[in-house]
C-alpha cells in the first residue's frame, strides 16, 4: 500500500506521518521533501516548489520505493504551491511548463493507492506563527482541494480521503483507511 499524505503547511501532516509510523513500522516514511534539498532553498517560489515536486514524484515511482510507505507530501502538494503563488503574486508561470509538472504529478500519482488530505478547519485547532507565510497557506488549502478532485491531475486513480479532527481522530481514521484497503 502507497499512502501520500496532504496538505498546507502547518496542517498536520507530520504529526500524523509520525504517529502513524510510530505503530505501523513496516512502512517505510519518506518524509517531506524539503528536507531533502539544499539549505540555499529557504524561501517560497516557483524554483523550491518545482524542485520538491520532482523529488516527490521520482520517489514515488516504485524502482525508487518499495511498498508499503507513507510519505509526507507528494508531487500535488507542490502544484498547489505554484498555482497559489501564482494567484498571490500576479506572476505568470508559463503553461506548457505547467502542463510537464501536472503531466509528472499525474504520472506519479498513478502509483499511489491512497490520497489522504488534511484540509485546514476551524476545529482542527492548529496554532500557526504569524511567520509561515498564512496567506499562502489559506490559498494552497484552497488550491489543493481543487487538484485532489480533478481527473485531470490525478488521473482519477488513487482513492482521495480527507481527513480532519484532532490527533487521535486523524491517526484512527488513516488507520481505518488502511484497514479497509487490506480487505
């Protein structure tokens, strides 16, 4: 079983990777994608989340990763930071470079057995520093949302969950989502 875990930022996703992971060591956790380039890469934009995007598709593809795995973050998360940058900031992201990232999201996402989406909610009760950029991480929500329901995007193959609710909720739902799949 692939798992892709999604959302803003400060949504959750973490957390949630961690505790699934803590009681479900057979899968393997590919954490966010971030962490894996370089330290140069601190501010948001089109360059950071282009980059992420392609390392979150190649290390879905199944010759890099073995199933089952849970990742934090997949190729879709950061087409929803380009297209809500380019809503936030006027600036034009040319569209046939568009179209090769939602090419390389969809192809991606075709390994992928499982969606799971954390969408911001009121209840969920998230604190977030002023700092982390909120107006980008109310439009990405939106955005990502959008995405996860478009065939277009995800091929309409893997299974889409949103999920929400505090931490125990969230863990017991993957975990039901999980439970179902292996029947």
């Amino acid at each position: 079983m692939r798992i892709v875990v999604c959302g803003t930022h400060a949504s959750g996703k973490s957390t949630l990777v961690a505790d699934f992971a803590a009681r479900h060591p057979r899968f393997a956790v590919l954490s966010d994608p971030f962490e894996l380039l370089d330290e140069a890469w601190d501010a948001p934009g089109p360059a950071l989340f282009t980059a992420q995007l392609r390392v979150s598709a190649a290390r879905l593809h199944p010759d890099e990763t073995a199933s089952p795995l849970i990742a934090e973050r997949g190729p879709i998360d950061f087409l929803a930071y380009l297209l809500a940058w380019e809503d936030l900031t006027g600036t034009d992201i040319p569209r046939d470079r568009l179209e090769r990232l939602i090419e390389e999201t969809r192809d991606a996402v075709a390994h992928v057995d499982v969606l799971v989406v954390l969408p911001l909610t009121p209840a969920d009760e998230i604190f977030v520093h002023a700092e982390e950029d909120l107006p980008l991480r109310e439009a990405m929500n939106d955005v990502l949302l959008d995405l996860v329901a478009d065939d277009d995007v995800t091929g309409g193959h893997p299974d889409v969950v949103e999920i929400t609710g505090d931490r125990d909720r969230r863990l017991a739902a993957l975990e039901a989502v999980v439970a179902n799949f292996a029947r």
